[in-house]
C-alpha cells in the first residue's frame, strides 16, 4: 500500500509537462548569466556635453539655425539695409548668425532666436554708424556709400523719398520706425530687439513719424 502511494504521487509530480519544462529550463546554479559589471553595461545617457563623440544638443542647434537662415536671412537683411548698413548688409546678418551661433545655449528658450537676432542686427548697424562717423569726422570728408546691387533691388519696392528720409532720423527712431512698420513687430518685440522699455518704443515711434512726416513734407 505504501509503495502503491508513493508511485502515485511520483507519477502525480513527474507529469510531461513538468518533464518537458525540466528539460528546456537552465540550471539556475550553472547556467544563468553572472552580474555583469557596470562597467560592461550597456552605457546609460549621459549628460549633454559630457558623452563622447557626437552631442545630440550641438545637432539640434545646427538644424534649428538652418532653419532660421532660410526663414529670416532676407528679412534680416532688409532690416539691416533698412537701418543703414547699406552695402554691408549681408556681412552684418552673416555676423549676427555667428554670434547666435556662439551664444545659442544662453538663450531661454529656441524660440526667443529671432528676437535675439533682430537684436543683434541693430546693434551691428549702429557700432557700423558709429565708426562710419569717426571715420568722416577723422577724414574730414563724406565717406561715400555705394549700395550693392541686392540691397538697392531690395528697396526698389518702397518709397524712395521714405527710405532717404529714414537715413536721416536718429538711430533709435529710425529702428523704431522700420521694426514697427517694415518688419511689423508689435511694441513689445520692438522693445526686446532695441534692448528698452516699451514706453521708450513709443516715444520714439511718435518722434520718429513727426520727423518722418516733416521730411516728407519738405520733399514735396
């Protein structure tokens, strides 16, 4: 009776399936893979800047600069003739992209590179005024300006009366007048991109359409 019960209960836990299983799963003791050391791991993300070889944040800044050149590079470049860069336009906007290039990490945020630019570009023009003036002052002479053929094609299309009237407003009203009026910025971007307050914008677009109108007036 005994070994009638014992053979039962063998045959009870030594179904197929169990045999099959047994056969078919590694010895846990022999076969089952070691720890592997971290040093062998599969490497874990490592913070930008620090991993070798390609950094994904360097390849997010080229396309998004790419992106920028072909959607802002002629705007830029009107603005700039606009402020009176003149034949220097183009190398003024090919600056501007370099500083953002240079300087694309300090941002706040990817979108706040158009402004940045903007910026950019109007400070350029004015350094670009400036050692134009101590130049004619130091010379003695007018400095004649020959405007390339791109940016005299580009402002073929507004009034030639206005832009030669724009010349002659100060700096500030002139980029007031053009960031309002030909890039169609709101008081608020005018202000980010000339680096003051939105009430200085406003004063400065008011004198700048009272002197604009003068010339205007004196032209006719």
């Amino acid at each position: 009776m005994r070994r009638t019960e014992r053979t039962a209960r063998t045959e009870r836990t030594d179904t197929p399936w169990r045999r099959g299983r047994a056969a078919t799963e590694p010895d846990a003791a022999v076969t089952s893979p070691r720890p592997v050391p971290s040093s062998e791991s599969a490497p874990a993300p490592m913070p930008a800047g620090t991993e070798p070889g390609v950094d994904l944040r360097d390849v997010e800044r080229e396309t998004a600069l790419i992106r920028l050149f072909d959607g802002h590079h002629a705007q830029l470049v009107r603005l700039a003739v606009l402020l009176g860069a003149e034949q220097d336009a183009e190398d003024v906007v090919a600056e501007a992209f370099c500083v953002l290039h240079h300087r694309w990490y300090r941002l706040r945020a990817p979108e706040a590179a158009p402004a940045y630019l903007r910026s950019v570009v109007c400070n350029l023009v004015r350094m670009r005024i400036r050692r134009l003036q101590v130049s004619r002052r130091h010379a003695g002479m007018e400095v004649s300006e020959v405007a390339s053929a791109e940016s005299t094609a580009m402002l073929h299309e507004d009034q030639r009366q206005v832009v030669d009237a724009l010349k002659n407003l100060p700096t500030r009203q002139r980029e007031a007048l053009v960031l309002r009026y030909w890039m169609d910025l709101k008081e608020r971007e005018i202000a980010e991109s000339m680096g003051i307050s939105t009430g200085a914008v406003k004063s400065h677009i008011s004198r700048g359409m009272h002197a604009l109108s003068r010339a205007m007036e004196t032209h006719r």
